[in-house]
C-alpha cells in the first residue's frame, strides 16, 4: 500500500475532541481521521451534485493533457 504523510492543522479544540474520541473508540487520532476522510469520500461519491462536479472536472483536464499532447 502507497502511504503518505499528510498534515492537517486543527484549532485547539477541535484537535483535543479528535484526541478524547480517539481514545474513547481505542484508537489512534490518525486511524480516526483515516476513518473520517473514508466516510468523506464515501459520502461525497453517493452526492449527485458532487459526481456532477467531478464530471466536469475530469472533462476540464482531459482538455489539458489533449492540448499538452499535442505540444
């Protein structure tokens, strides 16, 4: 599996909530935020409004990597 370092900054609070919840589902703060950002994704993916902006997204750059072949 491909791993990579990211790093978020949170504000105090919102950082001490993720570490008590963390340690209240007995895990770690990056195995909790892995789940979250999962759950994200996951959530994201089932929105229509989303699949519609990654649609055109992936239209968008589609254009740039043609207009980069051809270069």
């Amino acid at each position: 599996m491909n791993i990579r370092t990211t790093t978020i900054r949170l504000p105090g609070p919102t950082a001490e909530a993720l570490e008590v919840v963390a340690r209240a589902d007995n895990q770690s703060v990056s195995e909790a935020v892995r789940q979250a950002v999962v759950e994200h994704i996951r959530a994201r993916r089932s929105d229509p409004e989303f699949q519609r902006s990654l649609d055109h997204l992936l239209e968008s750059q589609r254009e740039v990597f043609e207009r980069l072949a051809d270069l």
